[in-house]
C-alpha cells in the first residue's frame, strides 16, 4: 500500500499544487475512519453468491465502418470498445482481488468475459484513477508485454506505471486531449470522485472520465463518480453521446458513498445529461465493494428507466463477456 504520486503541478481551480479537488467542493468526498467504522459496523451488507457463471461469448470479429463501434463487457469497469482504426480497453481488472494483497479484500464473484491472452490487441488503455479496482498494476503490466499500448491516465498517475517499467505513458489535466496516430481524440474530463493507494497519498493524483472521440462516434468512460454538473459540462462540449459507460454499482450505503458513486436513478439521469443515444452499465456484479445486492444494480436500474418512461434497450446492464454494436449500425 505505497503511494505512487506525490509531485507538484500547477495550481489550478481543481489543484493546490499537491493533492487535486472535485469542481464543487461543497460535494464532500471525504470520510473519516470513523465514519468507514460506523458504516461497517452497521453490519447491513447483502450476502452475494460465491460465484456466479452467466458469462456469454464475446465477439471480436467485426468489419466496422465510419460511424460504427462495438463495446464488449469484460467486467466491473473494464470495456473493450473497438472503432474501425482503435481499440481501447478501460480500467483493466483481470486480478482475483481488487486489493493491495493476494490474500485479502474484495475478491471477485464473477470471472472476467475474456482473459487478457484473448482479447485483441489493444491501441490505448485508459485508467481513470489509481483505486485498487480500476488500477491493477498486475493487469496493466502484462497487457503491456502483450501489446505495448498506449496509457492515458490523470494527472499523478504516470509514476506508479514507470515503477511497474510502463513508460509509454500520457499524463492529462481535466480536459486536455490526446490524440493517436490515426487521428483519434483522447479528452480526461472532470468525474466526482478522490483518489489514494496508501494511508497517506489521499488525492495526490487526479481522477476523471474518459471522452473517446473516433469513426465520427463520441463514447463515454465516466469510471467512478457521484452525480455533479459534470454530465450536463460534457454533453455541452462535446454534444450527444453515441455511447456512454456509466456505473450502476457500489452506491450503498447512501449516506457513506452518495458524494463517490451515482446510484443507478442518478445513472439514469447521467444518461439523460449526455442526451446518450446508448449507455451501457458498468462497475457492478463482480466485487462486493459495498452493502447493495449482486442483483441490486440491475433491478433499480429497470425501475428508474421505467419511472423516467425511458426505453431499456437505450441503457442495458450486458453481461461479462456480451458484444454491443453502436452507431449508426444501432
């Protein structure tokens, strides 16, 4: 449990030069050990099935045109969205634990839909920030020795990679962009949430989302967040989503993680926000991070679509392993 930032940059309005802050601070992300005691205490944390095997085949075949794009769920909040010259894989989590340990914390309940050795070469991965179930350095090492992609990731978090000899690496502020070889757009933008992997590196590196702009088509990665104007910021810059990977997952208790993780309502309003033409869920069902059902996501989610008279098949919760194909082929 070692930090891996703790550098200057400039100031800015989301920056002191040391540790990084959310837009609206008066959303507070912090929680004392206290409060993480009160919480646990509570004992309120649904029992999930030890495992769970409804994995599907994915599809990684696909002859995609201008204005196509296909997205396959690998698990928790690791996607594989393919454009007809780039292929990006987001938060790899191939690990059996989302933990600093191999013998302890969160342990996976669901297998992931493809192992690294199957999926197709990967252009650029991007990390949205350094908690334990987004970077997972063991996975981020070996599909750099099988694909050597590129890593974009916030401000803070290229060090912890060039440790792990991962150096082909883009470090970006919120709204910065970087492009690929073949014309592809990159943007970090802002998402609500706090970063650290020690006791003592608390926000010393930056979080975000992801807008991947290719093929004529706009995809969302949000990673991790609670509910803010982001949404509505990104929908302003960079118009409707053709995609949009939202969280539905790891909201309960309320009280504890409403200001980190939009529950699946908020996910619905977040689809709302963007004008997505499709989103599809993620960060649920494969690590037990807080107190909601493994079902939970999924079910409040179809009741919030329902209540906001929204179509199900415009945000879907796939299954580890299922292809979608977007775009103009939707």
């Amino acid at each position: 449990m070692t930090a891996c930032s703790a550098q200057r940059y400039p100031v800015t309005d989301h920056s002191d030069g040391e540790r990084f802050y959310n837009q609206d601070r008066s959303y507070d992300v912090e929680k004392s050990v206290f409060d993480l005691l009160k919480w646990k205490l509570a004992g309120n944390a649904q029992t999930w099935p030890e495992s769970v095997d409804d994995n599907v085949t994915p599809n990684f075949s696909h002859s995609l045109q201008q204005g196509e794009g296909a997205v396959t769920f690998i698990n928790h909040a690791t996607d594989l969205v393919q454009f007809p010259e780039l292929t990006v894989l987001t938060d790899p989590v191939f690990s059996e634990r989302a933990s600093p340990f191999s013998w302890a914390g969160p342990k996976r309940h669901r297998t992931p839909g493809a192992s690294i050795e199957e999926l197709p070469k990967v252009d650029v991965v991007v990390i949205s920030h350094n908690h334990y179930d987004h970077m997972d350095l063991d996975s981020l090492v070996a599909i750099n020795q099988k694909d050597q992609p590129t890593f974009v990731v916030p401000l803070g978090n290229k060090k912890c990679l060039a440790d792990n000899n991962i150096h082909n690496v883009i470090e970006l502020d919120w709204w910065q962009d970087y492009t690929t070889e073949r014309g592809s757009i990159i943007t970090l933008v802002p998402m609500q949430h706090w970063s650290a992997r020690g006791l003592f590196d608390r926000s010393e590196a930056l979080w975000g989302g992801f807008v991947i702009q290719s093929a004529g088509l706009s995809v969302l990665f949000a990673g991790d967040t609670g509910y803010n104007r982001q949404f509505k910021d990104i929908e302003a810059k960079f118009g409707p989503m053709d995609l949009s990977l939202i969280p539905i997952g790891a909201y309960e208790p309320r009280w504890f993680m409403k200001n980190q993780h939009i529950n699946p309502a908020e996910a619905v309003q977040a689809h709302q926000d963007l004008k997505s033409k499709l989103s599809a869920g993620m960060h649920f069902g494969t690590f037990q991070l807080t107190d909601e059902g493994i079902d939970d996501p999924e079910k409040a989610l179809a009741m919030s679509l329902a209540e906001q008279g929204i179509d199900p098949n415009d945000f879907i919760v796939p299954k580890n392993g299922q292809t979608i194909v977007f775009g103009k082929v939707k």
